[in-house]
C-alpha cells in the first residue's frame, strides 16, 4: 500500500489584542496573558512553559506567521487547520490572522479551516464561570449561505487542502448544529455552482462511540481525538489517587505514559476516521486547579504514541492517510509542538522522523 501520510495541525489565532477580549478580559488580552501567569500547582508540575524560538508572538505580524509555516514545514506537517470563528449572523472573532494569510498569499504553507462553532463563557481568569460572552448561534438557511459565501475565496485558493478534490471543513461541535442535513447539501450545492466537487466535511469528536453517529448524519470523515478515555475508564496511578484525594481542588491528573495508551484505537482504521496526535495536554492556565491535566510528557513517548498512530492509518487509501494534532499553538492548553525551553524542537524532529519512516 502507498504510504502518503497529511499530518494537519490545529492553529488557534488567539495570539492578538481584539476589542471583544479587552472588554471581556482587560486592556491587551491574548492567550499569552493566561499563559505568563500560570503557575505550578503540584511539585513536578510543568508551569509556566515559556516560547523559544518565536517568543511571545504577535500573530498580526506576517514574518511570524511565515516563521510558524517554514519550522512546521521543515518537521512533518502537512498544514495548519486555522480555527474558524462564525457565530451566526456574519458576526466573527479572531479573523483577522487568517484572513492575512488568505488575502497576501503567505505563507505559501496549505491550510482548511476548522469551525469553532461554541459559546463562548467565561472559563479564563478573571470572568464569573459560566458567563456566556458570545453565542453560537444557527439562524438558518440565509445565514449558511452567507458562511459559505465568506470562506469561497479560501476554498478557491490553491493552498487549501483537499480529500476527493473537495475541501477540507472541520467542525468542532458537529452534533450542535440543528440542520446540518441543509447546510451540508446548500454548501455541496454551492461549491458545485462555484466551479468545486463539494465540500468535505470532517467532524470532531471526543466519543469513539459518536464515530458512527456522525457518518450517518453525513459527515464524510471523523477527526477522533482520544484524549479523555482513560478518564472515563478511571484509570490512574495509585499516586494520583492519592494526590486527588488529599487535595480536592486538582481533578483529572493523569500521566502521560499511561493516558497514550489510550490514544489510539479500533476506530482509527476505519477508512473514514482521522486519529490525533496529542503532544501533551495541561489547560490550568485558563481554567486553575479544575484543569485536565498530563504529566511527564517526553518527546521519546510522544514518539511511541506517533508511531503508534500511524501504524493504525497503514492500510487506509492514500487520499485518507489523514491525521490531526492538537495543537500547534494551543499553549493555554498545554498542547503544542512550537519549541519551548525546555525541549526546544525535539518533539517536532520526532514527528518529522516518524512521518519520513512511514512515507518511506
């Protein structure tokens, strides 16, 4: 079988100042405010993690942007999957990156977009829980053909990536979206008014059981990302047992070695599901001692569960060899293959090795 293994990367645009965010969060907020603040909750947690290479960026800046495509170019990335803000009524957030990308033709680094489709509330610092800041919203037919309308120009350019020439439109909360019978067939009608085969959508999830729920609703792929499962298998060192129930306010503590075992399943050889490599995962900084938290994540292990991952993918037809990672910049997350201190780029060479072995 030919190997042809696309290693697409979410990108997340928050790295910039928007009149939304300093109302909601204070004068200059980006995901790097979260991010410098964050602070060790238990010993040998790995807080604050600090950029290397590409600093404290600003994603305003175009040689930022051509910077994060050449370094992920130069270590197995396909392109970047840039999430994709729509609340309904044409109102969007975090455009701004993107639509620099698309209308200055750099990088010259292929992309798809991801739809975000999710009320905002307030889990970051400094906002009540559970206050709803923006929401998501389906206002019907007109509003689906406005969307698709907005993104024709990205899926016309020659950068965009594509599975059976259609493409590539992830969407987050898939199952959120009442109607999504119309929309697929107004988009498909669309795009085939408009001179392309249709449009590939690609739905997320975090529920191997949703797998078969999704491609009967007429999602043409599923991006699964195994993340949570050993959470729900309740499965932990007898350490962070301990550590749980000695110190109620930390949930959800789980090292990395044992959660990859978790990464990748019977579901990911199926030819229309797309498995995702997690780098390592720790989202205290937005949300403090409720977090979901990985530890020791090492790029030799990140390795193990990359080869893993691909070995799953082996049998598939070359055009759906297709895995995700989360993320290339979610650092509020803790899930990301830009450098840092402390590893630099050794878990973006351990990709690359793994990629050329397998395409090889």
């Amino acid at each position: 079988m030919l190997k042809n293994a696309r290693v697409i990367a979410y990108y997340l645009p928050q790295f910039h100042p928007i009149p939304e965010n300093n109302l909601w969060h204070g004068e200059g907020f980006t995901e790097w405010t979260n991010v410098k603040k964050a602070k060790p909750l238990f010993k040998g947690h790995y807080q604050p993690r600090i950029p290397a290479d590409l600093g404290y960026y600003d994603l305003r800046e175009p040689e930022i942007r051509i910077r994060q495509a050449e370094i992920a170019e130069a270590n197995g990335i396909t392109g970047f999957c840039y999430w994709h803000y729509w609340f309904g009524h044409g109102k969007r957030l975090l455009e701004t990156p993107f639509n620099e990308v698309l209308a200055s033709g750099e990088p010259v680094f292929p992309f798809c977009l991801g739809w975000a489709n999710e009320t905002w509330r307030g889990v970051w610092h400094g906002v009540s829980k559970g206050k709803v800041l923006i929401e998501q919203q389906y206002p019907g037919e007109k509003d689906y053909i406005d969307h698709f309308n907005a993104l024709l120009p990205a899926f016309r350019d020659a950068r965009y990536l594509t599975i059976n020439d259609k493409p590539i439109f992830v969407v987050y909360m898939p199952s959120q979206i009442p109607d999504f019978k119309t929309m697929r067939e107004l988009w498909n009608e669309l795009a085939q008014r408009n001179g392309l085969n249709g449009v590939y959508f690609v739905g997320h999830s975090v529920h191997s059981r949703e797998v078969p729920d999704l491609l009967a609703d007429g999602y043409d792929a599923v991006n699964l990302l195994r993340l949570y499962h050993i959470r729900d298998l309740k499965i932990s060192t007898w350490a962070d047992k301990l550590l749980n129930r000695l110190n109620n306010r930390y949930y959800n503590i789980f090292p990395y070695k044992e959660a990859m075992k978790f990464f990748t399943g019977p579901e990911d050889q199926l030819e229309r599901c797309f498995p995702t490599l997690i780098p390592n995962w720790d989202h205290s900084p937005r949300s403090g001692n409720k977090a979901y938290i990985l530890t020791k994540s090492t790029p030799e292990l990140f390795g193990e569960h990359v080869r893993s991952t691909l070995n799953a993918i082996k049998d598939k037809t070359p055009e759906h060899q297709v895995v995700f990672v989360k993320s290339w910049n979610e650092w509020g997350e803790g899930n990301y293959l830009e450098p840092d201190t402390q590893f630099g780029r050794q878990y973006l060479e351990i990709l690359k090795r793994e990629v050329e072995k397998f395409n090889s």
